[in-house]
C-alpha cells in the first residue's frame, strides 16, 4: 500500500503548474476557510495536545488529516473511487509518557470512496470511522480509535478565539521561488476534555491542544529535506512556534521562522536571525537508524527566552509510509530554563528526504 501511495502522489508533478499557489496575504474568511482547499494540492489539520487523568497520569496525543491533490481540477463524474482526485491519509498517535510507549495507526482512501471527505465551507473531514469537526458554536470534535494499535480517541476542543495567522496575515513562506509558501493558521491554547483509550483501557482526561491548519503547492525550496517543528504553551501565558527549514548538511534556510504569541494573543513574527534551535543530544531509532533531536537548546533573545526542550517519550518514530509515505519524529516535549511549559516537536526528513513531496 506505501507504494502505492506513493506512485499515486508522484504523478501529479507533470500537472503541477495548474495548481493554485499562495503567493500573497490571503484575505481569510472563517469558518470557510476552516475547510478544504482543493484548489491547491496538499493540506492538512494537525492537533496535538497534553492530557492528564484524574490520578495526574499523563499522556500526548496527535490526530491529523492530511489531503492530497492528484491531479488539479473537480472530480470526474462518476461513482468509482478511481476517478477521484484527492486522497486523504491519517495519522492518530497516544503517547503514555509514564510508559514511555508511543502507540500510532494509520489510515488512508481516496476522497469519493463514500468512506474519505473533506467538506468545504468549514472544518469537517472523515475518513472511515475517524473525524474531525467543527460546531457552530467553535467546538472542535475529534474521534479516532484503532483496535490493532490499541488506541483511540474521542475528544472536544473548546477554540480560544485567538487564531494566529502566522507569517505575513497568513502567509507562511518556505522557500525562495514564487509559490515556496503556505496559508498556515494557529490556534495554540485549546482546552480539551474527554476520552482517550490506550491498551484496552479508557480514561478520562483534560487538557490542552495545538492546532494547525495549513495548505499550499509545492512549499518547500530547493535543498531542503526536511524541518524542525516546536509548538510549545509556556508557563506566562505566551506560545511559541518555531520551524527550522534543513538543508542536507544540516544548516537552517533562511525562510526558518516562527512567532511568538502574548498572553493578550498578540504576535510577534521571528525570522531565521531571531532565535537559535541547537540539539544538545540526539536519539537514534532501533528500527530505522535514523538520528533525531532529543534535548535541544532555543533561544529568542529578544523574547528573553533560554530554553531547553526535551522530549517526554524518547521513542516517538512514527512510521507513516503506507499513509503518507514518509517516517517521522513527533511526540510530547517539557520545556525548562527561563520557563517552563510543555508543547509538541516534529523532526522530519531524518529517515528519508521529504525533497520534492511538500
């Protein structure tokens, strides 16, 4: 199936210029823009989040919905799933910090099976069994459960009301060249309640999530491989986001960048020139050789911040290849130093290069 996938996103290159590309500030209108963008050719909305039971047990989770455009232009009439355009892939992961133990499934069909949608107008994608929705009233609910990982999910976010449009109103540039940029939305302070069920067991918890929701064509510039993600809720009441752009020697491109959110829900826009990410130590997967970043030093010295991030599961390689064709590092982090906080990091193209795919 992971080759299957991956020869389904690969032919879409020949037709790639007849996408739309996100070349300036979008004008922005929710809850439209909650939902699908079809327009253009990849999109996904990312939640991840801290949880504690009532004992004080803590666990991390992460559900995201990626779409993918096969080929531009509004499906072709007709009932076979064959003649859709888009796919849509999965990804649900709990982590058990106690454990130390990351469980992870995966799902992917294409949009027209009758079993994948993404609705437009607002936040509502369905794949299977598995769903992430929007209410009038700003709540968000997720469902996910897979009974061979062991895992599920059924969770409601309550929205701050403070989006972050992140880079320029919105416009979060990747790359050099014309179109080397996303519409990248934020909500980082989500209060979450529900339940969440892990090796067979469910409990109830509370919490905090991240949301992401980002969509665009052909992002990435050229030479990169891969980024560097932290969302991370800090102890004052500030959030911040950082992305490291990699290159194959290892150096940040110059489109890395990040924002620093207030209390107030203000933002500040960081370029590359205005924090530092520095790996202290890295861990090495048993499976795939791959060497991700453990401890990692950041700083916004403008910000006054010095911190050091550190993951809460040392074990959080995800192997997504038969959804979207790529392995990952994404796992619950804590935050110590000028001040403390806890979030989520992402670290990819560690296994494989992502050149080309985004």
């Amino acid at each position: 199936m992971g080759r299957t996938l991956a020869l389904l996103l690969a032919a879409p290159a020949l037709a790639a210029a007849v996408w739309q590309t996100v070349n300036t500030p979008p004008a922005l209108q929710f809850p439209r823009d909650h939902g699908a963008h079809p327009a253009f050719q990849t999109e996904w909305w990312y939640v991840t989040g801290e949880l504690a039971d009532a004992s004080g047990r803590h666990y991390g989770f992460q559900l995201t919905f990626f779409r993918q455009g096969l080929e531009p232009g509004p499906s072709r009439p007709g009932g076979s799933a064959l003649r859709a355009r888009q796919v849509l892939a999965a990804n649900l992961a709990v982590a058990d910090i106690a454990a130390g133990r990351t469980r992870f499934a995966e799902r992917v069909r294409r949009i027209g099976s009758g079993l994948a949608a993404a609705a437009e107008g607002d936040l509502d994608v369905v794949l299977d069994d598995w769903g992430m929705r929007r209410s009038p009233d700003g709540t968000v609910t997720l469902a996910a459960a897979d009974r061979d990982a062991a895992i599920g999910l059924h969770l409601e976010l309550a929205g701050s009301r403070r989006l972050v449009l992140e880079g320029d109103a919105g416009l979060s540039r990747k790359g050099p060249g014309a179109g080397n940029a996303s519409v990248y939305v934020s909500d980082p302070r989500m209060a979450a309640r529900g339940t969440i069920e892990i090796g067979g067991d469910s409990v109830k918890v509370n919490g905090e999530a991240w949301f992401d929701h980002e969509w665009g064509t052909s992002q990435l510039g050229p030479g990169v491989v891969g980024w560097d993600w932290l969302g991370l809720r800090l102890a004052d009441g500030r959030a911040l986001m950082l992305y490291r752009l990699r290159r194959a020697d290892g150096r940040a491109a110059p489109e890395s960048a990040g924002t620093l959110v207030a209390r107030d829900g203000s933002t500040r826009r960081l370029a590359a020139g205005d924090f530092t990410f520095a790996p202290l130590t890295w861990w090495a997967s048993p499976r795939t050789g791959a060497r991700y970043p453990a401890r990692v030093r950041v700083t916004v010295p403008a910000a006054g911040l010095d911190v050091e991030v550190r993951p809460e599961v040392a074990d959080a390689e995800l192997d997504a290849r038969r959804s979207t064709g790529t392995i990952y590092w994404e796992g619950p982090v804590a935050v110590t130093g000028s001040v403390t906080g806890d979030g989520y990091a992402e670290f990819t193209g560690y296994a494989s290069s992502l050149a080309g795919r985004f």
